[in-house]
C-alpha cells in the first residue's frame, strides 16, 4: 500500500502537470498537420457537419468552400452514404486481401475500372494518396526490374507538382518552392521539367516550346527514366497551375516513343474536380498508371486506388514468385471504403454530378474571372476550383478570420485563396464563398 505521503505528491505533480497543459499552448497532445505547433491558435471547433456546414461548437455555421481538403464531394451527413456504411459494417468492416476474397472490394474494384479511362484494367488499393503514389512509383520501377532492366530507375516530375508526404512523394514534389525542399538530397533524386504554361487553352506554341524540354531531357537520359508523373491539367497543392490537354497528347507521345510510363496522379483531379469525371477524360489518351483517393471516397474515410494498364499488369505475371508486387497495406481494400466508394460512384451518376460541377464552373467563373486588385496576380478558374494567385503570401494574413465571421470556411496557403466546394452546393452558398473571397480585397484597412 502507498503512503498517504506518495498519494499526495503524486496527485501534486500530475495535477501541476494538467494545469500546465491547459496553461502553455505549446503543449498540445493533438500535433496538427503542417503547423508551427508553437504559435498554433485553434478557436474553431466543430461539433456537427451537414451538407455543405460545418457547425461550431459556439452554435454558428460556416460553409466549408474547400470540402476539407477537396474530398468531401457529396457534403456531410450525407443519409445514403451514412447507410452504405452501417449495412456494411453489419456485415463485416474490414477483413483482410490477403488470401480472402470478398464481394464489396471486387464489386469496387469492377466498378472503376468500368468508369476510368480505356485500359486501365487492374486496381491496387491502399489507404491514402500518399500511399497510392507510392506504389504507382514502385509498380512503375519493378515493371522495368521485371523485364531486366536495372537502370530505369528515376523518376520525371513537373515544378510546381505536389504529390503526397511519403518518401518517394515528397521526391517528386517542387524541389525548390515545394513544402519538403528540406529533405531535398535525402530523397531520392528525380529529374524535374517546368510547369507547363499557358493555362487550359494554350497555344500552340505554348505547348510546343512545354513539349520541347520534355524532348530534351528524354533524348539526353531516357534510358535511366522509368516513368513521368503529373497531377493532369491541375496542379494543387503545388499552387493551382492549370495546363492544357494538348502537353498530355504530346507528353504520352514522346513516353511511349522513349518507352517511359506515364502515370496520372488524379488524386485531387479525379471524381469531377476539373469538370469532367477525370481530368483524363479531357484528353485523347489514357495514362499506364493512375492513382485516385480524396472523392475515392466522397470524404468519409482514407482510401485510394492505383490503377494499371494491362500492359504494366502483364509485366507482373510469371512463374517466378520473384515478380510478384510485394506490397500490401493493411487495410487495402477496407470494405467500409469499397461500400462507400460504391455508393458514391452510384449517386454521382444518378444526381448527374457533372451538371452540377458544370454550374459551379460557370458561376466560379463568372465571379472570379476577370476580378482585378493590385494585390493580384491571377485569377484560376476549372471546373469545381477556383483560385486567387496573389503577389505576397502576407496579404492572406487575417482571411481565415476575416472569412470565419462571415460564414465562410477557407484555408489558404502561400499566395493562393482558393475554393473547390463539396458538388452539392447551391449556388447561393457557391456565391456567398466568391463574394468573401472577393470582399477580403476591398475591407476596410
Ligand atoms: C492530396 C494529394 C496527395 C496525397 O494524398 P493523401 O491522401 O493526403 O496522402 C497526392 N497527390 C495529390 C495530387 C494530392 O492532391
């Protein structure tokens, strides 16, 4: 038995310890994501989530303009999607891949490989972007080890791409403006092309001059290059770079001449972003790999899906277990995520989610476009994004607030606000997101 005196002391220090927690915001148990834990400031709270709202946890209600990290397509609370989970998890949550089958992975898996682009034939699963661009890059390596070709190895990125956190992720990420240039040298090293320019409607000679770099480096180094990886016609988080269709044409051309893979990071793209079902569709040809996640799901748990041609599938088969694909995350093809998915897939083409994306196009449009300030660069609009490029990051200090109050939830980040809602908003909620965005320009000072 203790003595009363421990008892007491230890109650002492862990009561000193309690109130120091609650005192110090330095010390924080939670460690959010891409913070300066030191001056972090939380006051927003969320307690409930419906459609397009998010409720405070002091009563108020904020329309998320940015579908909480542009997954949440079909908004919150959504009944149908709500039910697909309980049915499945009634049945069973999750049961592993390795060595079962089970009827709602393969019915998923079926089904995307019906709605993506023409030969894309085969899906891996795995549980975030991050992870599915992992192993579009790995898949993409062992391809060339299958058929004996050690010296494909490296991998052709754009500036200005963003790609996930992981290792191979954040070596195809902008290596000089990127978020993880510090661990630049530790990562493996990629060879990087300039951001296509032009926007959606380049010119010709836009494109050709784009398409001439791509020329050189291939000429210069192909037989070390194993694949090109690009988020199609919009860069995200790499700061809303949009391009045209035509550098993709031309892209896929020169791959497959300089037998290089071409894979389609539609992590942020996919499932509607840039107006069609994937931005591949705007295009006349189909990428060797692709990798879906954030709307995979429509925003209610992590999963992706990195899908191979035949071609690539086929380098995989031999009677040599060597061969195999050796990856296999846990949750790989989690039920809850597949039953999701599925109903996702089924509402987005029943509600005709495309129409819809197509008037939150044209509003976007219509209210950013041509909107000038002297703080601004650019103004970006495609499909369900629209962007505002300013010239100092410091003009965003204060939006968030400043948006908070009038209803509005926004996160910008560097130079760039931004909105890419849930597709179910209405266009007075749509409207209310462009007016906070134009009005931060013109607030009293
Ligand atoms: C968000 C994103 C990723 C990473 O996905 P996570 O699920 O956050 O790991 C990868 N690529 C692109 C283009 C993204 O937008």
């Amino acid at each position: 038995m203790q003595t009363p005196d421990t008892n007491d002391s230890q109650l002492c220090s862990h009561q000193e310890h309690s109130n120091q927690a609650h005192a110090n915001k330095e010390y924080s148990q939670l460690w959010y994501p891409y913070a300066q834990m030191k001056h972090l400031e939380l006051n927003l709270e969320v307690v409930e989530a419906n459609g397009v709202y998010l409720t405070m946890s002091d009563g108020k209600s904020l329309i998320d303009g940015i579908s909480s990290w542009w997954c949440v397509t079909h908004g919150y609370n959504h009944p149908e999607l709500n039910q697909a989970m309980v049915d499945q998890a009634q049945k069973f949550s999750h049961v592993m891949l390795g060595g079962l089958k089970n009827r709602t992975t393969e019915a998923f898996a079926e089904k995307l490989v019906e709605i993506t682009p023409d030969g894309l034939n085969h899906v891996f699963f795995s549980d975030s972007g991050s992870v599915g661009v992992e192993v579009a890059i790995k898949m993409a390596l062992q391809y060339f080890f299958n058929q004996g070709n050690h010296n494909k190895t490296r991998i052709v990125a754009l500036e200005r791409a963003y790609h996930g956190d992981t290792t191979a992720c954040m070596s195809v990420c902008d290596p000089a403006e990127g978020m993880h240039k510090m661990f630049h040298g530790i990562t493996p090293e990629q060879f990087f092309l300039p951001a296509p320019t032009g926007g959606f409607s380049a010119s010709e000679e836009q494109v050709n001059a784009d398409i001439a770099r791509v020329d050189a480096l291939f000429n210069q180094h192909a037989s070390t290059i194993a694949a090109v990886i690009v988020e199609p016609l919009l860069q995200g988080a790499g700061g809303f770079n949009i391009y045209s269709p035509t550098y993709l044409n031309q892209l896929k051309a020169l791959c497959e001449q300089h037998n290089i893979l071409l894979i389609f990071d539609e992590v942020a793209t996919g499932f509607g972003r840039t107006g069609k079902l994937f931005a591949t569709n705007h295009t006349d040809i189909s990428p060797d790999i692709m990798v879906l996640a954030k709307g995979l799901t429509a925003g209610y748990v992590g999963h992706a899906a990195t899908l191979a041609s035949t071609r690539v599938y086929e380098a995989f088969l031999s009677d040599s277990p060597a061969k195999a694909f050796m990856h296999g995350p846990t949750f790989m093809g989690n039920p809850l995520a597949c039953a999701i998915g599925l109903k996702a897939i089924e509402i987005f083409e029943r509600d005709d989610y495309l129409t819809r994306i197509q008037t939150i196009e044209d509003i976007l449009k219509e209210e950013l476009l041509g909107f000038e300030h002297e703080e601004i660069v650019e103004t970006r609009v495609l499909g369900a994004t629209g962007a505002i490029e300013v010239k100092d990051a410091k003009h965003h200090q204060g939006i968030q607030q400043f948006a908070a109050e009038q209803g509005v939830w926004l996160r910008p980040f560097e130079r760039y606000i931004y909105t890419m809602p849930p597709y179910v908003i209405s266009p007075e909620e749509l409207r209310k997101i462009t007016h906070v965005m134009k009005a931060w320009f013109s607030r009293p000072r």
